[in-house]
C-alpha cells in the first residue's frame, strides 16, 4: 500500500518512506550514540512523574520568558518534591550544562531515570540543524510525563510517542529505536517497533494499528474459529474499531479519533507566529542588519572598519546607547 502522508511543522512530511529518507532528514543519527548506552531504564513510580511534568512546564514557561536554561535549573531544583530522585537528576543536568552547554546528554547519562525518547526529544531540539524548537519539546515531555502518572497504556503512549515523531519530523528509525528501550513496553511491543523500522513505508498508518489489533482477530475467528494470529495483538478492541474505521484517510483523523474517544494525550503542535508584532520584529532586524552592513561598506571606503561596533550584544552596551 502506498505511504500516507502525516502534516508536521511547516508542511506534510512522509509518514513512512525509505529508511534512507528517515533518519532525521539526511542527519548524522545522533540518538543512536545516546541509545546505545540506555539499557537500564526503569519504570518510576507516579509522584516521579508528577514532578517531572511540573519541571518541564516549569523549564517551558521560564523559557518564554528568556530566562537562561541554567538559572531555571537552578532555581526549580528547589521547588521539586525532595523525596522523590529529580531533585538529584537536575543538580546532574545542571553540571553537564555548564560542561557541555547541552541538556540532552545529561539526560542519555541517567538511564535509570530519564528514557531513551526523552533524550531523543531534546536532542533534536538542541540540533542546530533542526525546527524542532525547545519550548515545543518540553511541551512534548511534559504531557507524556503527565499522561504516565495518571493512567497510561502501552496503545496510548505508543500513539503519542510516533505522533510525535510524525508531526516533527524528528526520524522514524530513531524515533523507533528509542522507544524500544522504553522499559514500559514489552516484549510484544519491543518486536513490534522492530517490524516497524524494517518495514518503513509499505502500510499505512490505521492498518499498523488494525491488523495488530484484538478486533481483527475475532473478525478472523468469525470466518475461520481456528484461526490463530502468528503475532499476539497489541492493541484492544477500540483501538482497532477507530483505526478501521479510519482506513485510506488522512492519519490525522486517527491520532484525533483516538484522542477524543480514548483520552490519549495530544501531542503539541508548532504554530507559526504571523501576528502584525511578529511581522514588524522582522522587518525592524532587517533595517538594523542593513544598517550595520552600510556601516561596514563606509568603513571599508574610508579605510577604518571598526570591528568592536558589530555584533556587541546589548547587555554590553552603555545605557546611553
């Protein structure tokens, strides 16, 4: 069957096509040098992740606000519920900060605590190369955080997890490869991800989740009450009702069907600011870049470029200026 295609972050992106294609837009696959180390994750007890949802919220809100990555760190280090084991996870993500100046290796150096999808994300946020904003993947952590402490299922953070994946063009084969270290899945689910990476591009999306599914089997059984699936069924009947239902149309129409009638998460999306404000920020940084380039020009005519005037960040500026 041919491939669907899944609407992401400025535009449609392919929900499967050649593995050569997908492995995070022709990118050095970077969570794969963090995956291979993540072996010893384990599932966490609630209050760990009511806390890790406020601390991605927190780390999100003060974001917007412009404040530097290391002060939040900082400072809702001490907000974190003490008898939980973040508080110590953020004082080790604070420390790789200040070596590195970046968070996701600090979150592939603590497999016991944080997945192997969580340092996935960030680490594509963090990737120059990508449009995968910061703000947008905290966002993304934060409700998947919220969604295991209250009550989640393999099928629900399964379809969050590859939404997500799919809305960002964050690349499916490694996408896949860190949520099969997820100690929340099984060993079905494991095999499953597998399948899934070997086989990238040749079904869609509803028929993944329709043929994997307990409906389908006792469609089967109703023709033939011998039939045994050759693969155990990972997704509950539901699950397979709505995916059926939702056969040769738009994937999107899935992920929200499944939301609204199974209470799975929704995965964030990235809207573009086009506000009159936004528009004017732009122009106004244009001017200020040509500005500086016809003082450039001027300098060299004259013969005395003044390199120090160019560039000087505003905080070192006199306040007269």
């Amino acid at each position: 069957m041919a491939g669907v295609l899944v609407e992401a972050s400025g535009g449609v992106s392919p929900l499967f096509s050649s593995a050569k294609t997908r492995t995070g837009g022709l990118r050095p696959p970077l969570a794969r040098k963090y995956t291979d180390t993540m072996t010893t994750a384990t599932v966490l007890d609630r209050e760990e992740y009511v806390e890790q949802a406020y601390l991605f919220r927190a780390i999100r809100e003060r974001l917007a606000d412009n404040q530097p990555a290391q002060d939040i760190l900082l400072r809702v280090h001490e907000e974190l519920l003490a008898s939980t084991r973040l508080p110590y996870a953020v004082q080790f993500l604070v420390a790789e900060l200040k070596h590195t100046g970046l968070v996701a290796g600090g979150f592939a150096k603590l497999p016991h605590y944080f997945t192997a999808f969580q340092a996935f994300v960030v680490n594509q946020a963090e990737d120059a190369k990508s449009r995968f904003q910061m703000p947008t993947a905290f966002l993304v952590l934060e409700r998947e955080a919220a969604y295991r402490a209250d009550k989640p299922t393999k099928a629900g953070l399964f379809v969050y997890q590859f939404e997500t994946l799919a809305r960002n063009r964050l690349g499916y084969l490694d996408g896949l490869e860190a949520m099969t270290l997820d100690p929340f899945y099984d060993a079905d689910w494991r095999a499953y991800f597998d399948t899934l990476r070997k086989n990238v591009g040749e079904l869609d999306f509803s028929d993944l989740v329709y043929l994997r599914s307990e409906l389908y089997v006792a469609e089967e059984r109703r023709k033939n009450p011998k039939y045994e699936p050759p693969v155990p069924p990972i997704f509950g009947e539901k699950e397979g009702k709505i995916a059926k239902a939702s056969r040769h149309r738009d994937p999107l129409y899935l992920f929200a069907a499944l939301q609204r009638q199974l209470g799975y998460p929704e995965v964030p999306r990235y809207h573009k600011r086009d506000d009159a404000s936004t528009k004017l920020e732009m122009m106004q940084a244009k001017l200020r870049e040509l500005e500086m380039r016809i003082k450039l020009a001027e300098g060299e005519l004259r013969g005395s470029v003044d390199l120090s005037q160019f560039g000087k960040p505003d905080l070192l500026k006199d306040e007269e200026e």
